[in-house]
C-alpha cells in the first residue's frame, strides 16, 4: 500500500480498534475519554505488528490508549521547551543546536510521547515561517547542526522537506542536519518512494551530511520493512541513529534491551541514547521506571552488547540539561551533563541519595557531601 493510502487508512478511533479486540462498555467509555484529550492514530503497518492473544503485547502498548492515561501525575513540558522557544517552532537550548518543530502529525500517536502536549492537536509550537526560523539560524553562528523534529517530519509531503533542506543547505556554518523520525518504524513504506530518497541523497553531501535519529523500542519493531526502510536510506547516504526509550512493560527487561541493541547495530542502526521516560502527564505513571531499576537494566543489557552495540548513554533529557546517569555506588547514583543549557556545566559529575522510587533527578534528595 503507498505511504500515502496508508495513512489515510490509519485507524483514529476505538469503534475501528473493535474490530481488533473487546473493551467493556466501561472501557470504552473511558479510552473514548483519553482520545479526546490525546488523538489516537495508528497506521496500518504498525497495527499488523501487534499480537492480539497477548494483553501486555508491548507493541500495543506504544500505540494504542490505556485507561492509564487518565491518571494526570507529572506535567507535559518535561524539559523546559517553552521557555528556549526563540519563535513558533524554533527552540535554541544548547548553543550549537536549533531544534524546528516542523509538523504536529505522525504516522502513529505513541503513547509515551514527551510532546504529548502538542502531538496530533492544534499548537501555537510548529513552526509558522520556516524562512524566519532559518534567517534566526544563519544570524547565529554558533549553531552548527538543526534538528527537524515534531511531530514526525517525514511525514511530511517531498516538497515540503525540499523547501526545508534548500533554505538550510544555504547555511554555510552547519556541519549536519537531523530529522527526529519514527517512520522507519511507523510507516517504512514512505521510505520505499524514490522521489524522497532521490531529494535526501541529494542534500546528504561529503561535508554535510543528513541525518535520521530514529526510535525502535523493541526488536520486534525490526521487521523485513523496516530493515528494507533503513537500508534504503543508507544506499541516500543518511546516516541513521537510534535513541531508544526505557518504557515499563515494553523494554524494561535486559534481555529484551540487549536484543534490540544488537539487532540495531547488524542492520545499520548506530544505538546513540536510551532515555529515561520522561515524567509526562498521563506518561509517567505507567510507562516510567524508577532510575536506579534503569540503571540496573543498562548495565545487564551492556554484558550482552558488543563493542558497537554497548556504546550508548543512559540519559535524562532534564530542563538544564541532557545528564548521562553513569551509575551507583555506596549509596549514591552518579550523574553527568552530556550536553547542558549552561554550558559551564558541560561535563560536570555530580551525585544524589539513592531513592529506589525517584524517576527524575527532582524526585532525588541532595546530599550536603555530595556536591
């Protein structure tokens, strides 16, 4: 099925869902209750990847809503991106760094979203004007890299993707540009079109290449179509990246993390971060799991990696920074700024009481001893 009929086949509501699964009147009622909140969309592709015997299937726990969305603990701006907001769509966190929302739409509503906030509903966030974001962009020279985000942007229609990369490839001081991209999960069939890849093989030059960050959670999630999605992008000369999310119940498990690691690395896929869920409001409570149970997790998952496959960071993307949690010891979890909105805490280590319930760094006490 074209990508385009695809989504336009994407299922939206929990009448469609029925013809799937049962849900009890109650149910009904309530995940009737979160769609209204949240938006649900799931493309067909992504949906045949779901084994409809198992309950806890973890695929469809990405993608289709829970009645644990309506517990509200948490808040939607985890990471403080309404105040780097420079302009509608254009944030400037870390000085080498633009990020432009560029869409509000994706190929399947994941339910553990930090943009939850925003995703499939109407926002002031996405980006208006992108010759604006692209002038802020060439005024300031300290940016060497943009990263088009959402939303998925490769979603997006060709034509629009070529207006971005044509007003951005005029920039001469950035290094590389990124999309933040699901599809190669959600919807690999966009990948299959020439018109796209001819476009991204076209703007990914010698000296300044495309890049697509990407986000496979589970191995099942590595099908023989989205192998056939990745490779296609690498024969366009895209570099691909994965950063995974540590979710409850789909890939909490080392075996199950290890596997995915590996499967990314023989397919092409560089694992990059594996981030700590963030504490989003009707996220948190059923998706996120406590750091140190992470930090477990991590390091169990690493003794099965290989040399490639272990050479990703455990992260939390907190408001002053992206910290890399290194670890426990004696009591106390180690930190460290892997990239920081004040950049004189670039690489600064730092620690906190071990709390085998806290899920953020705010949850965790500060030691007198420890700063």
């Amino acid at each position: 099925m074209p990508e385009h009929k695809e989504l336009e086949a994407s299922i939206f509501t929990i009448e469609q869902l029925k013809k799937f699964t049962y849900f009890s009147p109650e149910e009904e009622a309530q995940l009737g209750q979160v769609i209204q909140i949240h938006p649900m969309r799931v493309s067909p592709y992504y949906l045949s990847l779901i084994d409809w015997n198992d309950p806890d299937d973890p695929i469809r726990k990405m993608a289709l809503p829970s009645v644990e969305e309506l517990n509200l603990e948490g808040f939607y701006d985890t990471s403080g991106e309404t105040e780097n907001t420079k302009m509608p769509g254009l944030q400037h966190k870390y000085s080498e760094t633009a990020l432009i929302l560029a869409t509000n739409r994706c190929a399947v509503y994941c339910r553990h979203c930090f943009r939850k906030r925003l995703v499939g509903l109407p926002s002031e966030e996405i980006v208006k004007r992108f010759e604006e974001a692209a002038e802020y962009i060439a005024e300031h020279k300290e940016i060497n890299n943009v990263l088009i985000s959402g939303g998925d942007p490769l979603v997006l229609k060709t034509e629009i993707i070529e207006r971005f990369l044509r007003a951005l490839a005029k920039i001469d001081h950035l290094s590389f540009i990124r999309f933040g991209s699901r599809v190669p999960v959600t919807l690999p069939a966009r990948l299959n079109g020439p018109n796209l890849l001819a476009l991204l093989k076209k703007y990914s030059k010698k000296d300044k290449r495309l890049y697509v960050v990407t986000q496979f959670n589970h191995p099942r999630e590595i099908t023989p179509q989205s192998i056939k999605a990745v490779s296609n992008l690498l024969k366009a000369g895209v570099l691909l990246s994965n950063q995974t999310v540590l979710l409850r119940g789909v890939n909490d498990d080392p075996c199950t993390l290890a596997t995915l690691m590996n499967r990314l690395v023989s397919i092409g896929v560089a694992p990059y971060y594996v981030f700590q869920c963030r504490p989003v409001k009707r996220v948190k409570h059923h998706f996120q799991v406590p750091i140190c149970e992470g930090v477990r997790i991590v390091e169990k998952a690493k003794v099965n990696c290989n040399g490639h496959s272990k050479r990703f960071k455990y992260i939390m993307a907190h408001k002053t920074g992206k910290i890399e949690v290194l670890g426990i010891m004696n009591g106390e979890i180690y930190f460290k700024y892997h990239q920081a909105k004040d950049r004189k805490n670039l690489g600064v280590m730092f620690k906190r009481q071990v709390d085998e319930q806290a899920g953020w760094l705010d949850d965790l006490k500060t030691d007198a001893k420890a700063d």
